[in-house]
C-alpha cells in the first residue's frame, strides 16, 4: 500500500516557506491552455488560530509543488503565485506556470507584414530581452495591433492560430510549436491494471465528416476564406486576424487533422504512478478490446491530491500508432 507525499515550497523575496498543511490541492496542465495553473486550498485558520502568511506568500511568489508516494517526490508543477483569495472558511491561492512572466505591459504597436515569429519576439524584447525563442510555427499577418496589452495578452490572441506554447525561467525559452508535432516521451496503461475508472470512447471517424472554414479580414476590409474537408460535413468556422492565404491553410488543415484522425474522446483516471504529462505519447492498452491498444497523445491532465487520495485525470486525443 502506497502512502501519499507532498512537498508545497513557497519563496518570497528569497525566503522560503513550506506549507505546513492544505485541504486540497488542483494541477491543471492542457496543450490547447496558454498555462498550467494550479489551485491550493488552505483551511483559514487551524485550532481556532487564523493561518498568518502575510510576507510568506503573496502575489509573484515562487512556488513548487512536488507529490508522489513513500518520499519519492516528482516535481508535479512550478510557477508563480497569481492570486489569493479568502472564500467563506478558506484561503484560495491560484497558480500559473512560468507564464505569468508574461503579464507585464508591452508598448502599443502596429505590425504590417509581420511574422508570428516578429510579433514573438516584439513581445519578449518588451518582456525581457534576456529570453530567447523558439518557434517552429510559420503563421505570416497582414497586420498586427497591440494596444493596451500585457505580453500575455498577446501570446492568448496569437494563440487562436493553433499552436502549443511552453515557457521555462531556467532556459529562458520560449517554444512555439504545431499541435502533435513535440513528444514528451511514452507513458504505458492498462485498464484492467492501472487505470481506476474510464470515460473513454473511441472514435474511428471514417463515417464523420468535417468542413473547416477559416476566415481572415484584410486591413482593407476585404475577407479571405479557405475552405477545407468534405462539403456538407459537420461545420467548423473560426475567425482570425489578417493573415496570409497561406497561413489560413496552414491553420484549416491543422484544425482538420485534429477533427478527422481516430481518437478516443473523453478521460480515463489513475493515479500519480506513472508521471504523465501533456504531449506524452500514451499506450492505453485494453485486453477487451485489443484492436483499440495503440499510442494516444495526451492533450490534457488535471492532478488532485485531498485527504480522499490523488487522481490523476488523463485526457487522451489523437492515435499516434
């Protein structure tokens, strides 16, 4: 039998503090969000004593969560704390991955002709020209207006084209890259091993058909449409700035692969063993149905550890093999 660990380390002003305790604790992770986040719940006060963690955790603080079982800890989350709030008998603190570096003003502009790479790195050069970047995603704008933005506001408006974004302090890297193209390595399950409960259901999709509009207006007024998949399949329209033919293509296959490929729909549940995370290729492996074992990629998982145990919540999509 496996006993649950933790570790939750908070550093401010270069002193740090570990948390003493929690009621539950929440890691969000997805490839479709801009940033992890994750969401600390502490009692408000322990034995009739209110928690005092003034000067020990506020707004910008670092924070590191590490779980697993019998004192092997495996850093689950890192970032920064986003907001504190106190609800009702609880003190609520919201976390967000190394992101939240991005929530500083940049100066307004207008970019003509501009690639997304440009706009990127307008962006970190606002942000702290110490970053560097990494982008394997060619989307090209006829223009491009930043006005009254943080640096995270237009990583979330650029992010509607359909890419996957990962930032980390270490490195100092900002990776930009197209949807299923990086591989955060293997992961292995089985349901009638390791998985506690499923909501999975596979998708083959030969007999779904999908038709992609996506639709850019020009800085003249003029609308670009490009049009693919079947006529007449189930409708799927987005809207996106002024972009190139080109780039419009570019995001309608994107979109059309994601929509059109077998997969299984839903999540399944295990637990913190084995570590997973998004962009993972998972071998969900079922002796019921053997025809559906294959790799997956993993598009989302949701950690929760509270005094009823840890889950996580697996979140498959596309099959990879």
């Amino acid at each position: 039998m496996y006993s649950i660990d933790w570790r939750i380390l908070f550093k401010t002003d270069n002193k740090q503090y570990k948390l003493g305790l929690f009621a539950d604790c929440e890691i969000r992770t997805s490839v479709d969000a801009l940033a992890d986040t994750a969401t600390i719940v502490l009692p408000e006060a322990v034995a009739n004593t209110v928690l005092n963690l003034e000067n020990k955790i506020k707004r910008g603080s670092e924070v590191t969560i590490e779980l697993g079982y019998d004192g092997d800890l495996k850093t689950e989350f890192k970032g920064f704390v986003r907001d504190i709030t106190n609800n009702s008998s609880s003190l609520k603190i919201e976390c967000e991955d190394d992101i939240f570096l991005f929530r500083k003003s940049v100066k307004d502009t207008q970019l003509k002709a501009v690639s997304l790479k440009q706009i990127l790195q307008y962006v970190i050069d606002e942000i702290d020209s110490t970053f560097s970047l990494n982008c394997l995603y060619e989307v090209n704008y006829e223009k491009f207006t930043i006005h009254d933005a943080t640096g995270y506001d237009v990583l979330k408006k650029l992010q509607e084209t359909n890419f996957n974004i990962d930032f980390d302090r270490q490195t100092k890297q900002l990776n930009i890259y197209p949807p299923y193209l990086i591989s955060e390595g293997k992961v292995y399950y089985s349901m009638q091993k390791n998985v506690e409960s499923s909501a999975l259901e596979y998708k083959n999709k030969q007999d779904y058909k999908f038709e992609v509009t996506v639709e850019s207006t020009d800085i003249n007024g003029n609308v670009t449409k490009i049009v693919r998949g079947t006529t007449g399949g189930d409708k799927i329209n987005l809207k996106v700035g002024a972009m190139s033919a080109g780039s419009l293509e570019q995001i309608a296959e994107a979109i059309l692969t994601k929509r059109s490929k077998p997969s299984y729909e839903g999540s399944f549940n295990a637990w913190l063993i084995p570590f997973v995370k998004p962009a993972m290729s998972a071998r969900i492996k079922d002796t019921d149905y053997p025809d559906k074992t294959a790799f997956y990629y993993v598009a989302s998982v949701t950690t929760s550890i509270s005094d009823s145990g840890a889950v996580r919540t697996i979140t498959p999509t596309l099959k990879l093999s």
